[in-house]
C-alpha cells in the first residue's frame, strides 16, 4: 500500500511540473503563473502530513530546480516547497480532529504560496539572482496567492481525494 501512495505522489509531481512549465507558462501575469507543483504539495501535506508534506516538497521542488526552463541555481525550489509542505503538514497535524475545512485549505495555499515566494525569493537575493525584484514582491506575491487558491479549488480535493481511498483500513477514520 506504501509503494501505491509513493507512485501516486510521484505521479502527482510529475504532472504539476510538466503542466506548469508547458501550459501554465502562456497564462503568466507580471511573470507569475499558477504554482500547480505547490498545489500537489500542499495536497499531499494535507492528506499525509508534515514528513510526506516536506518529502514532496522537496522533490516536487527538484524537478522544478531541473526542468527546463530552470534559469536558477539548483535547489531553490526544493528548499522553498519542502519547508512549505512541512508547514502545510503541520496544520493537518493540528487540525488531527477533523478534515481541514474550505476555508482552512484557501489559509494553507495562502500562507504556503507566501513561504514558498519568500524562499526563492530571498535564497535568489543571496545569490545574487538579478531577476529578483523586492520592490515588487507584494504585487506578485498576492497575484500568485490568487492563482494558487484558483488552483487549489479543483486539485487539492482531487488529490486529497484520491490518496485517501489508498489508505489501509485501519488508517482511515471512522466518523462518530
């Protein structure tokens, strides 16, 4: 069962990344488009919690690092979506009543979107990336936050929805 969730998650980040470097690409706004690999990552930390959440992050965040068209230094995106998918898993822990509700998953998109921007962005300014620009990070951030949340409407249930039906029996929750 195990090795199913694993292929599946593989699966999941594959089809973000190819997704989101050949079509989502057309639909950027001020450069920022959808960050569907975010999305998938999110989803399985919400599904998984925070060791899948920072386990996919990382390497969802890899093959973003190593796609073309990567004009950055490797391991940027992976730093940036394993800390927000630990994150993401960490509100699934806390929230271990229950599932998380609509509004809770739009908050975790927003503050992952936020976590994951900031990274990239400030690992960039260390490194001396000319295409980071601070004086507009608050314009792309909230443009990015929008599209993530738009995203997340369709693929985090999807995603959430598919990973629970390959639970153990024993794992899954019986509602009282």
């Amino acid at each position: 069962m195990i090795a199913l969730r694993i292929g599946l998650a593989a699966l999941f980040l594959m089809l973000a990344v190819t997704v989101q470097t050949s079509v989502l690409t057309n639909i950027a706004v001020a450069g920022v488009t959808c960050d569907l690999t975010l999305i998938v990552v999110i989803a399985l930390a919400l599904s998984r919690g925070p060791e899948w959440g920072a386990i996919a992050g990382f390497v969802g965040g890899l093959l973003m690092d190593v796609v073309p068209p990567a004009d950055h230094t490797a391991g940027r995106w992976a730093l940036s979506l394993a800390i927000a998918g630990y994150v993401a898993g960490l509100i699934r822990r806390e929230k271990s009543s229950g599932p998380v509700g609509p509004l809770g998953v739009a908050l975790t998109v927003v503050l992952g979107t936020a976590i994951s921007f900031f990274i990239y962005s400030a690992t960039g300014s260390l490194l001396h990336d000319p295409s980071v620009d601070w004086g507009e990070f608050g314009v792309r951030l909230g443009i990015a936050a929008g599209y993530d949340v738009v995203g997340a409407i369709v693929v985090i249930p999807l995603v959430m929805w598919i990973m629970g039906r390959v639970q153990p029996a024993r794992e899954r929750r019986v509602a009282p």
